[in-house]
C-alpha cells in the first residue's frame, strides 16, 4: 500500500485474523489457528500473507506435507519470508530432499542466525547425511540459544544400548522370547532413505522404530518358506525425541517394546492399550 493509497475496509479484519491466528500459534493452539485461516486462506481472492500463515499452522501440527505447497508458495510470493522459508526447508527434510533442505534452512539462518530452531533442523538434516561433527555444531547453537525446546541430544554409548534391549526382553514370557529367537534387532542411526521409500507414501525420516517383514502370528498360520521379519530401531531419532538420559534410555525400551509386539502380530490398537504407543 502506498502512503495515499486508501485504506481497504477488508485491511483491518486481515490484520485481526492474523494477529488472533499467530497469538493461537504462540500459545501452541495449532487447531485453534488452523480453524480461523482454513476458509480465509481457500477463498479465491485469499490474502497472500493468510496462505502463507496458514501453511505455518499446518506445519506447527506436524502436516509436513500438507504444508509443503503452502510454504512453496509463500517462499515464491515473499522470498523475504524467513519463518516459511525455514519451515519449508523442513518439510523438504520430510520429503526426504535433504539436499534443498539444507539449502533453505542455510538460506533462512542467514537473514537469522540466531534462530534456534532453525539451528536445530539444519543439524537433524546433517545428522542424516552422516555429517555428524556439523550436526553438532548446530545442535550446540540450537541449544545455546533455546535450551528448554532443543538441549543437547543424549548420546547412549554401545554398551547403554544392549543394556537397555537385554533389560527389555529379560522379563519377557518364555513363549515370546521364542517367537522372537529368530528375529533379528538391528539398532541403527538412521532408518535408510530406501526402507522408508518401501511405504508409499514414505515413511517419515524421524521414525522411532519399525517392524519389517513377516509377523510371528502371519509365519505361524501361513505356508512354511516365510522368512522371519526385522525389528528396526533408529538410536538417533530416539536421542532427540527424549530430554534427559533416562527419558532416553525408557523412549528406547518403549519403542523396541512396541516393535516386538508388531513381531508377534498386534496391531495398533492393542499397542495403545498396552501403554507401547
């Protein structure tokens, strides 16, 4: 708008659904947000700045995907948009291009350097190339700068971890820890980008853990010749979803717990039940 461009009566209720819509994002209200831009942002001669919000709600639910066009488009309207920019090079990460999300995160932290969570994918993304050292380093200014929502991740050492999958099978009852002789536990880094590309859509790359292969109930009840299944676990996803050692160490037990029961043939729904979410 020009200085002597007149006021739009429609400015000020744009104004105020943005303001209302950011004040829900800050106070982490995501559907809040959601429910005020949705019809705004879908209308035909929808407010650029709008969309743009819009596809930040949908990403600050974890929508990475649905997000993604809404990002893109910001990023093309406003190149300026550091907040879409960033949160499109997430969802890049998610779309497993982690070449562009290196490049628009690279992009967002040099208009704010001092954007944690900016700091905080850029390194996630590097961890994933196998670039450790630099991952680091993010992860290490990510937390300077915001240490109640990105410490440093706890690194569990190779002994921590077979303690930890020995102490979850122990206690187990015999007739599982014999359905589960001749399946294979593989920690790993990272879940490889060709295992998650096996789901369509893929798998996403923060995944805990997974199951693959043929389940203990589907070997017993099909033809022999069924090759027993893998039980994936994924230590540096894990290191970041947990806050303090311990939470580490039980989202480690929890998740291989789960797992074995995809082993065994349970489903979801008694996963939850079971309090192996």
């Amino acid at each position: 708008m020009t200085p002597n461009e007149p006021l739009d009566p429609d400015d000020d209720a744009i104004d105020e659904l943005l303001s209302e819509a950011e004040e829900a994002l800050d106070a982490g209200d995501v559907d809040k947000a959601l429910d005020l831009l949705e019809e705004p942002a879908q209308a035909e001669d929808a407010d650029p700045d709008v969309r743009a919000m819009f596809g930040l709600a949908l990403y600050y639910g974890g929508e990475y995907e649905d997000a993604f066009e809404w990002l893109e488009e910001a990023v093309a309207t406003d190149p300026e948009d550091v907040e879409s920019r960033g949160a499109l090079g997430v969802c890049h990460f998610f779309r497993l291009e982690t070449l562009t999300a290196e490049k628009e995160l690279r992009r967002a932290l040099l208009t704010e350097p001092e954007w944690a969570e900016a700091h905080h994918w850029l390194g996630r993304v590097l961890e994933w190339r196998g670039r450790y050292p630099e991952a680091m380093i993010e992860f290490q200014k990510a937390s300077q700068l915001d240490r109640e929502h990105y410490p440093v991740p706890e690194r569990l050492d190779e002994d921590e971890l077979d303690a930890v999958v020995h102490e979850a099978i122990e206690p187990l009852p015999a007739r599982i820890k014999r359905a589960l002789d001749d399946v294979a536990i593989l920690v790993e880094e990272y879940p490889a980008e060709d295992l998650l590309k096996e789901s369509d859509p893929p798998l996403p790359p923060d995944l805990l853990g997974l199951f693959t292969g043929a389940s203990h109930a589907e070997r017993t009840t099909n033809a022999s010749g069924v090759l027993p299944g893998t039980i994936h676990v994924f230590r540096r996803n894990i290191e970041h979803f947990g806050g303090e050692r311990a939470e580490v160490v039980d989202e480690l037990r929890v998740t291989l717990l789960h797992e074995i029961g995809h082993a065994l043939g349970m489903g979801e729904d008694e996963l939850h039940a079971l309090g192996l979410e």
